[in-house]
C-alpha cells in the first residue's frame, strides 16, 4: 500500500466536470468572458473583498502585488524565510531589499515578534504568509503596522477558508493573493490565481497591469471599429503591463469550487484531528499549534519532529519509506540557503527558528481524496515507526 505525497488536492465532482465541458463548448469568448466575471465576484462574495481579479497563477498574483508597492531604491520588503520561493521572488524582482523574518517555533508563522526584530526605519511593506493553512495573528500585525504606514500584502495561498474568529484570511491585509495550484485547497485545473483589494486605485492598476493594459474606448460610435478594437492605457506606476490572463474553463471550475472550499475545510480538519488524537502517544511528533478561535484550512499536515539525536529525523522518515511505503517528505528550505537568493546579495539572516524547524519537519501524505484505510494504514505506520525509535 505505496503512499505518496501527492501533488493533487482534490478530485472533481460531476458538477464540476459539467461545468468544465460546458464552458468548453459555448463559452464565446474562451478567455475574458462571462466566466471570469462570475468566478471574481463570488469570491468576492466569500472572502469579502471589494475587488478581485482571477489570473494565470498565484506568482502572477505576487507579481501584481509587487507592482502595487512602486518600490524605490532602498525599501525594504519583509518576507518569511520559510515559503515557498515566489513569495520573496516576485519582490526581489521589482528591485526591493528583501529581508527575511523568522517564524514563532510553536505556530510554524510568523507573528508580531517576527516583524518587530527585523523592522527598520526604510520598511515599505510585509508579507504575510498563512503557511500550511494556518493564519498568523492579523489583528495584533495590522494594528501595529497601520501605526507605521507600513503595507500589509496576505499570500493565502495556502490559505483559502483560514479564518480568526470567522474573519477569512485575505480580508486583513491592503492587498491578498490566492493559488489554485494542483495542490492547494481548490484548484483551477492544476494552474490559477487571484489577487483581491479593496483600494479603488489598486484596482484600476491592477486591472491595466493584467492583461497589457487593455481598456475599452468610450463613446464609440457606431463604427465601432474606429479608432481601434480596444484602447491601450497608461497606468500610474509607469510599468510595462503584462498578460496574466486565466481561460474561462478554469473560471467556469473555480466559480463552481468556491461553494465546496468550506466542505473540503471542514473535511481536512476532521482528519488532521483523527491523526493528531491517535499520534498523542507519539510525543517527538510536535504539531503546529493552533490558537483559541483559528480555523485552520490544513493544506499540509506537517510536524516537527523533536530529535534526541542529530539525524534522527531523517532516519525516522527513511524507515517510513522502506518499511512501509509511506513518502513523507521536507518542505520550504529557508531561502537564503538557495544559490538564487545567495548570488543576488540575500544570504544574510537571524532565523533561529526557522533553520531549527526545517532541519527537524516532516511532511505527511494529506489529501481529502486519501481513501480511510489508507488514512489509517498511514496513522498505524508512523505509530510503528515511532515506537521502533523510541526503542
């Protein structure tokens, strides 16, 4: 019985292949149509968010997210060591100082002790990412970074239906960003994205920098065809637009995925918590922990592993592997430690907590689709494989 760490998700009900080869067969146009719109504005519905905006893929949306900030020589972005490399390389691109934050050693996030040890007088902006599907503490962030002028962006990408006290996550920040990757929470048929605001202007930028500024000309006449099809503009923050476009049939499944997302939450959570309570035993098995009032979305189930000796954590993951067929894996290298962010300058960190957690997490299998038995031959194999470590 091989479990591997999937790439995937969720599988797709019958309303949503419906939905799919609908929009295949009648959507006129293919891209920028009526799909979109209806997609967009339920998720602003969900979140709540004034505006959102669908695209090509959760990068496009930190991209865009990046763009927004008119970053000038010297500001400086803070940014979690531990995420995945998009988040700092959409920023790093637009010529900002990233620096990186560390994370709080029992929530596996960062928190506002992670922000005041790296915050500088040439601050511009933080991202917040609710990592593994748990939300970091908004409240106590945006109060202290309205105090400072400093912009909050909320990468959610791992994050969709994450709330604090019912508030969803993406609903804090001055700018949020989502990913329908394969393996996120929903997916858009392995590739998507949205960034939401609720800033008017954001939105007119965002709007232009999306699809190579592309606007309607107004007053046109009935020779519609002059002066041209459509009109290129100008934005404000004088970038060069990109295309950033996501097809109708991806829309037409996320539109119909946005009524499921709480299903498929509340789903995670009853397995995460079937884990949990049958590892108690397992004490060197260390969970991310989860506030009084969090929902936690659980993209990942992920532990740290509290070695008694350098290299056990591996070796607990080898016998995993070989005596059971169960590919746990490691996750989000810090980012100074990759040749990328080393060779443009940015190798420099005081991320304790970071590099302890990394050196010592596991991964496991986790997807809704994971048949039971499979769940619980999973449960039962790291039950084994602690007791034979502890031995």
């Amino acid at each position: 019985m091989k479990l591997y760490w999937h790439n995937r998700s969720i599988k797709y009900t019958q309303d949503e292949i419906d939905i799919a080869v609908l929009a295949m067969q009648e959507a006129l146009p293919l891209t920028q149509g009526k799909y979109l719109e209806l997609f967009e504005n339920r998720f602003q519905e969900y979140l709540p968010a004034k505006h959102a905006f669908a695209v090509s893929t959760g990068s496009s949306a930190l991209d865009l997210s990046a763009m927004l900030l008119n970053i000038e020589h010297g500001d400086e972005v803070l940014i979690p060591a531990h995420t995945w490399c998009a988040t700092a390389i959409s920023f790093a691109r637009q010529g900002a100082k990233v620096v990186w934050m560390d994370i709080n050693p029992e929530t596996f996030v960062v928190d506002l002790d992670s922000i005041k040890n790296t915050i500088s007088p040439k601050t511009k902006a933080i991202v917040i990412v609710h990592l593994y599907g748990l939300m970091c503490p908004m409240e106590e962030i945006v109060k202290f970074c309205k105090q400072r002028n400093i912009i909050i962006i909320e990468d959610c990408a791992q994050s969709l239906g994450a709330s604090i006290d019912g508030r969803h996550c993406g609903s804090f920040g001055d700018i949020s960003m989502f990913s329908f990757h394969a393996n996120k929470n929903i997916s858009t048929l392995g590739e998507g994205g949205m960034i939401t605001v609720n800033s008017d202007e954001y939105a007119y930028e965002i709007s232009l920098l999306k699809h190579n500024g592309v606007s309607a000309f107004e007053n046109k006449g009935e020779m519609y065809w002059k002066p041209a099809m459509s009109n290129i503009l100008y934005n404000n923050s004088g970038l060069w637009p990109y295309n950033y476009s996501i097809g109708e049939v991806q829309c037409a499944v996320g539109y119909k995925l946005i009524d499921r997302i709480d299903e498929l939450n509340t789903e995670r959570n009853r397995r995460a918590k079937k884990v949990k309570d049958e590892l108690s035993d397992c004490k060197e098995l260390v969970f991310q922990k989860v506030p009084e009032g969090y929902f936690h979305a659980y993209h990942c189930l992920v532990a740290y592993y509290d070695a008694k000796e350098k290299g056990e954590r591996d070796q607990f993951m080898l016998h995993l592997w070989k005596n059971y067929e169960i590919q746990a894996i490691v996750q989000n290298c810090p980012l100074y430690r990759y040749p990328l962010f080393i060779e443009n300058g940015l190798s420099e960190a005081n991320c304790p907590n970071t590099d302890q957690f990394f050196d010592n997490m596991v991964s496991f299998p986790f997807y809704v689709w994971m048949e039971e038995e499979h769940l619980e031959y999973m449960i039962n194999s790291i039950k084994k494989t602690s007791e034979y470590f502890r031995k």
